[in-house]
C-alpha cells in the first residue's frame, strides 16, 4: 500500500504532503511553512566536496530521495546508482516530490527495482557515499532483515574515505555491530514532531569530525560503536 497524503501538522503550523509505505514515511515535504531538508539531502549536502569532481553515490532504498537530482543539477562529475523495492515509490515520488528518478540507467545514473539483496549482489564499487535509507527496509523488520552477506557487501563497495550512512531510523544493534572497528558518528534530530536518527561509519576516519552536519546534533562519535 504505497500511497500520497496531504496532512496539517497543527502545532507546527505546518501543511506536510507524505509518500507513505503502509504506515512507513518514505518522504515529507513541507506544502506550507518551513520545514527542514531530507536527512539524506542534508548529509550528501555535508559531505559532497566543493570542487565539482568525480563522486559517486549508491542509495539503497532511494526510490523517493531528492537527493539524485540535486547531484545531477549541481554536480556534473557526479555518478547516481539507487536500489529501491518498491515501483510504485518511484513513480509516486517523481510524480509527487520532484525526484525525477526512472527506472533504467542514462551516462550518469542507475535506477532499478526489486529485491535490495539481488541487486545489491550486481553493484560494483567503489562509492564516496553509500545512504541507506531504513525507512525502506522498516517494512521487512529492519535492516536486520538484510543478510550478512548483504552487511559485507555494503562495506566492501566503500571507497578508501567512504562513509556509509544508515537513517532515519535507527539501525538495529546488529548492524552497528557489524560495523565495530570502523569511526562512527550517531547524529539525532527533531523533524515534522519526530525523532530522527542517523549513524555515519567511516573506514578511515576525518571527514566525518570535520563535516558539519547542519540541523542535527550529535550523540556520540568516536571509533566503537554506540
């Protein structure tokens, strides 16, 4: 049940339009007053280097991100790959958001659906930033629902100063634990009366100390795991 809504947000003075995935947000935009960015457009904003160089992003679970588009437009050196299970996000978030995503691939971008462990299989690193957006995987239990396997191949597809983000729910304690011996930061925010969490991992650690995460705050950073 994938579907739009259009809701007032009474306290915050807010008109809010949903894509929803059952009960699940996959994306919120603000129709009226201000409202913060995506999480995941803020974090790829954040790590994104100035010069327009070659950078590549892989988004799993990105079939609604904004994301895509904002690196097409203002990033010409930039390489898109988004995994998303679900057609109708796509669809709905281009016709509904202004993703601007299609299914198939152009010289600059690859969109395909279906099963995230199948095509997580096909992807070929390395990625300067790899989000995954767990809201896509709440449906299934989580991202325990993805494989070990699937855990190592996110890691092995990182670039030698990757950072692999995993928001805007948190991740569940086993894929932290995957994730030991790696620099982590845990980053919290409040967003349309909710809570959002977001965990950045980093193999080579420094980027993520002297980025500036705009919005949110963190909660704990260091080389273990929180």
């Amino acid at each position: 049940d994938v579907r739009v809504e259009d809701r007032r947000v009474t306290e915050l003075k807010l008109g809010v339009r949903y894509l929803l995935e059952g009960d699940q947000v996959r994306q919120r935009v603000m129709l009226t007053g201000e409202g913060a960015l995506p999480w995941d457009l803020l974090i790829g904003k954040a790590l994104i280097p100035e010069e327009d160089c070659p950078w590549r992003l892989l988004l799993i679970g990105g079939g609604a991100s904004t994301l895509p588009r904002m690196l097409r437009e203002e990033r010409g050196a930039s390489t898109i790959e988004v995994l998303e299970r679900t057609g109708a996000v796509v669809e709905l978030g281009r016709d509904y958001f202004n993703t601007e995503l299609r299914s198939g691939s152009t010289e600059r971008e690859i969109v395909r659906i279906g099963n995230l462990e199948d095509l997580l299989a096909d992807v070929q690193g390395p990625f300067d930033l790899v989000i995954v957006d767990t809201s896509a995987l709440a449906p299934l239990g989580g991202t325990s629902a993805l494989s070990k396997l699937a855990h190592t191949k996110l890691l092995s597809v990182l670039g030698t100063s990757g950072v692999i983000a995993w928001g805007p729910i948190a991740p569940d304690p086993g894929t932290v634990g995957a994730l030991e011996g790696q620099h982590q930061v845990t980053l919290t925010r409040s967003c349309d009366s909710e809570e959002e969490v977001v965990v950045l991992s980093q193999l080579s650690g420094g980027d993520l100390v002297d980025a500036s995460f705009t919005g949110f705050r963190p909660i704990s950073g260091g080389t273990d795991p929180p």
